[in-house]
C-alpha cells in the first residue's frame, strides 16, 4: 500500500524573516562600498517581500 510522503516542514518561522532582514540592513550599511553590497541589498528587499 503506497503511502504519500510527509510535508516537509518549514525551515524558517516568520519571524525568522524580519530577524534575518534586520541583520541583512545592517550588513548591506557596513559593506556600502563592496561590490557585493548590491547583492546583499537585492537580498534585503526579497527578505521583505516574504515576511
């Protein structure tokens, strides 16, 4: 008798989302001028768009 697999459980909680976007904003004011600010700041505002 086949049986359905388990829903995965999520890794992250929605708070989790606002913490890791605090930490992103001060990370991206610190690194302004890394060329990879622009990446961690695209990171920020999907952060956003989640929790």
């Amino acid at each position: 008798m086949p049986t359905e697999p388990q829903r995965s459980r999520a890794v992250f909680s929605t708070e989790d989302f606002a913490l890791l976007k605090e930490a992103v904003a001060d990370y991206v004011r610190k690194i302004a001028d890394d060329p990879r600010s622009s990446k961690f700041s695209s990171l920020y505002h999907r952060l956003g768009r989640l929790g």
